[in-house]
C-alpha cells in the first residue's frame, strides 16, 4: 500500500513511479499473475482482465476486487491453459502484464494480444524464465521488435532488487508524460 493505503503494484519503485505518470483510463489491461496490481489497476484503466493460478490467492483478490466494476479475475491452474485462454476472449489489450503463470507461454500468448501501440510489462524479468542460461522472453520479444526498458530496484513488500520490464514497439504512447520532477513526485 502506498502512504494514503491504496494499493501499489510489486513491480520495481521506478517502474511504478513512471507508470503512474502516464493516463491508462481508456486502456484495457491484460495481467498473468494478479494482486495488488490488479486493484492499483482497475483504479486507473477502463477495464482488467486478471489470470491467475493459485487458487487460494484467486479467491483473496476476487474478494478485493467485489467493488471493482470493471476488473475481472479468472482462475486457470493449468500454466498452459493460462497462457492460451486470452486468445478466447477474442480482443486486443492496450497493456498485457506478465507476473504470472509460465512467462515464456504468457509472452508469446501477450504478443498476439496487445494492440499495435501496446505496452507489456514484464516483471521479475531478471529471471531467466527458461532453461538454464537462456532468456525465452527477452529473446522473443527482441525478435520480434520490441524496444525494452528496464526499471532496477526495490519493489513494494521485497526485500531484494528485481527489474520490471517495459516493452513498447513504438513511443507513441510516451509522448504525453509530464516533464521529470526534481526528487520525484
């Protein structure tokens, strides 16, 4: 929770200070994984979709989310199915998040689900998410032609740095960001 308890997503500090300059209110949201990011979420975007595997974490989010009109959550504990079942709902999103489920899966499953301008979020993405000394997606989404920019260090609730990863293919959606403020908000 931030200092006025509401919910802050587990991603890296910088990332979430960056993110929340940005206007995702007409924006649909696509997360693997779901938690406080979901609720951080449905506070700023038109709508959420959450996946998620752990069914006791799925019943404490759904419980969180009662007063959310405009997020969903889905339980699906077979990693390979969570990664398919976006295809199902037959639309694109503005931001995918990967912070769930088999993230090599849900990679390649984000980007044929996220608008042409779209941003993917990938968290804990200094994890090799693969076998031993390989890096499925980083790999993947570079091949594919999306820019990267990595957010390095503490993370809300974490006692180690991680990285969170955003992923655009074109700055559109950066253009508008109000200027950098000396020593943060």
């Amino acid at each position: 929770m931030d200092r006025n308890g509401s919910p802050r997503p587990w991603y890296c500090l910088a990332a979430i200070e960056f993110l929340e300059k940005m206007d995702f209110s007409t924006d649909s949201i696509l997360e693997f994984g779901s938690g406080n990011s979901t609720l951080w979420w449905a506070d700023r975007a038109s709508s959420v979709v959450a996946l998620e595997s752990d069914k006791g974490w799925f019943e404490y989010v759904r419980s969180s989310l009662s007063n959310k009109k405009n997020a969903e959550i889905y339980l699906e504990t077979d990693l390979d199915q969570m990664a398919l079942l976006p295809a199902s709902f037959g639309r694109v999103f503005d931001v995918v998040v990967i912070d769930g489920g088999d993230r090599a899966k849900c990679a390649a499953s984000a980007v044929k689900v996220v608008s042409d301008d779209g941003l993917i979020i990938f968290d804990n993405s200094e994890g090799n998410w693969g076998p031993t000394a390989t890096f499925p997606v980083i790999d993947l989404l570079d091949e594919q032609g999306w820019m990267r920019v990595d957010f390095c260090g503490y993370a809300p609730g974490v006692l180690s740095t991680s990285t969170t990863s955003l992923y655009f293919k074109n700055g559109q959606r950066f253009r508008h960001l109000a200027p950098p403020v000396r020593g943060g908000k």
